[in-house]
C-alpha cells in the first residue's frame, strides 16, 4: 500500500485513491484560510486544494491542468490540485499559501 506523508503525518491508502479524500480523511488540514469552507468539494474548479506533490501519482487530468492554467495559478509552479490526483505510489505533500496554494511562503511540509 502506498504511503502519503503530510503535515507530519504517515498513512497508507490504496493505490489510486484521491489524494484530497486521503487527505482529509487522515486530518490534514489541507486548505488556506476562506478555502475551508469556499472550496468546490473536490470537483476541480476552485483550485484551493492545490498542493506541491512528490512521488508517484496520476498525470494532470484536463481539470488540473485547466484550473492550474488560470489565476491565480501559475502551470509553471510545480502543483497539483489535490482533487484530481491519485496516489500510485509512496508521496510526499507540501502546502503553499494563499487562498488557493499559489503562494510561494511554506504552510505545511510533509515533516510538519
């Protein structure tokens, strides 16, 4: 099973399993400010849940790479909406600030 590491916190998940459900079902507080409660609820059109990921996930779906195309989102940043990604293998999360992620000031890395 793979393994996400984020917020100081390790769990497993299957493989193929949507990286903000994990997420969130794991209490990781995965969105900025507003966003907790103004987010679009994983369907990929707000892109609060944008996050830096390292290791083994899907490609960008249209929805990803759509919504990371427009601001404040920036595609040459190395992020992922989190709703749109599953987990293939062992990964690491990192949360940028700003409502939506975009920022560039650490919130939260995988250590804490």
């Amino acid at each position: 099973m793979p393994k996400v590491t984020a917020q100081g916190k390790t769990f497993e998940c299957e493989a193929g399993a949507n990286l903000r459900q994990v997420l969130r079902e794991n209490g990781v507080d995965l969105y900025n400010g507003q966003a907790k409660w103004i987010n679009c609820r994983g369907i990929g059109s707000c892109g609060t849940c944008a996050v830096m990921v390292e290791g083994s996930v899907t490609e960008p779906n249209w929805r990803d790479k759509t919504r990371r195309n427009l601001p404040p989102h920036s595609f040459t940043k190395n992020r992922r909406l989190a709703c749109q990604t599953q987990v293939q293998g062992d990964v690491r999360v990192t949360k940028f600030d700003g409502m939506w992620g975009q920022g560039d000031r650490i919130v939260w890395t995988p250590e804490g």
